[in-house]
C-alpha cells in the first residue's frame, strides 16, 4: 500500500502542483505515494455552501466553521494517519518531525484560509498543529506542499540509497557543506584544492569542518543542539560555583 496524503483545501487544483514533477511526480506515477485533494466546500450544508463566518470577538477576516471543517474530517478516510492543521501558530516544522510522518501510514493535511479555523474543531479532532516558518501564508496550501515534498523524498524507493544515507548519518544536525563543480577556477575564484586532491579522508575531515562552521556561523541555535548531543543525553551543564 503506498504512502497516502489527503489534503483538505478550498483550493484543490494547487495539487498535486509543483509536486507533480520531478522526483515526487515520478514517485506518484509509480504509486509509492498517492495523493486525493477534497474539496472543504463540498461538505457544507446550507444552500449557498458558506465554509466561513465573522470571528467571534469581531475583528478582521473570516473564520473557517467548525461544522464544515469537521464534516470534511470525516469524509477524508484518516484510519491510522495524523490529521495535521498547518498554521503559523504550529510548531515548527523539523526533520525530525518528517521521518516521523514518513514512518507511517500518510497524512491528512488541513489547509486554512481567511484568519483561520475555529478553534474548537482543531481540538475535537486532535489536530498537530504545524508551521512551516515564522512567516504568514496567505493559506496552508503552501506549508502543506512544503510538508509533503520533505516527506515524499524519504519514502523508500524515491531518492537513490546513498543520499538516504546520507541524510542519515553525519550530516544529521548540521547545515550541509558547500559544493562545487568544474571547472577548477571560474572568473578568478578556485575550488578549494582540498576537493581536488583525491584525498579521501582528507575530503570528509574538510567538509566536516566546513559543515560545523556554517552551523556554528549561521544557526547558532542548531550548533548548540548539535553540541549538546555529542557530549551525550545525560550530560548535564557544570553546576555553577
Ligand atoms: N499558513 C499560513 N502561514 C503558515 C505557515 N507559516 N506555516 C504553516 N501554515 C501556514
């Protein structure tokens, strides 16, 4: 059975998008993923078939109902998979969380519209609340392509072993080494000799470093992660004197 992502939108043409091509299309048509887009109006009731309302409270925008929501729930089939709710108010989105989702049976993504869905649906259905950055969308579909390309790649059978491996093991935790093809010197700018040498270890120990600079450089926030769990889970900060 492949891997199954159902996506609840107002928008459903903008999938399977972007996702249609390239290594994710080409996965879809060999059915190791399989992807149906509902659409939320489908499941409203009154004649003019409204998925919204004003926001108790007042204010601005338009607040999707969490009668229609909660129908488009039920008819979206989620057996064993994680019913997730894209928002910026969500945690944010790692790769952690992506191995996670692609271990299991598939997703079902709920993207909102407007200012959002009412609350109270969110919490009925026990929905994950993710962000894809500290950024606003003008609607979920965006974060739900985002979610779902990061997933398909880690299928089985979708990326070759190796880069499996890879994003595995050392590279784990850490921003990824600069790369660099020929010819050895463009406009005036060498790669470096190191990468030329045909020197193996010598190869690893260089990307290595420059992977931890770049880390230690930009992401101070994941170096320290990183930092952290190499000096293993149970250690703990020197007590203060
Ligand atoms: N919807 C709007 N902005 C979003 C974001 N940053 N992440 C996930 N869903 C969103």
């Amino acid at each position: 059975m492949s891997w199954r992502a159902t996506i609840l939108t107002l928008f459903p043409e903008m999938f399977p998008g972007p996702l249609g091509q390239s290594l994710a299309g080409r996965a879809l048509k060999d059915g190791i993923w399989a992807l149906d887009a509902l659409q939320i109006r489908d499941f409203a009731t009154d004649k003019h078939r409204t998925v919204d309302d004003t926001p108790c409270g007042g204010g601005a925008g338009m607040v999707m109902k969490p009668d229609v929501v909660d129908a488009a729930c039920a008819g979206a089939d989620i057996g064993a998979r994680e019913l997730v709710y894209l928002t910026p108010r969500g945690a944010p989105l790692t790769q952690a969380m992506v191995r996670e989702f692609t271990a299991g049976p598939g997703v079902v993504l709920l993207c909102g519209r407007y200012e959002g869905v009412d609350q109270r649906v969110v919490e009925a259905r026990g929905m994950r609340e993710v962000s894809v950055g500290d950024f606003v969308l003008s609607g979920g579909e965006p974060a739900a392509l985002v979610l779902l390309d990061a997933c398909i790649r880690l299928l089985p059978g979708v990326m070759g072993a190796a880069e499996s491996a890879d994003e595995e093991s050392f590279s784990a935790g850490l921003l990824e080494y600069p790369h660099y093809t020929r010819p050895a010197d463009w406009q005036g700018r060498a790669v470096p000799p190191v990468l030329l040498s045909g020197h193996h270890a010598e190869i690893t120990k260089w990307r290595h470093a420059e992977a931890e600079r770049l880390t230690r450089e930009r992401r101070p926030d994941l170096f320290n992660q990183y930092l952290a769990a190499a000096r293993g889970p149970l250690a703990r900060p020197p007590a203060a004197a």
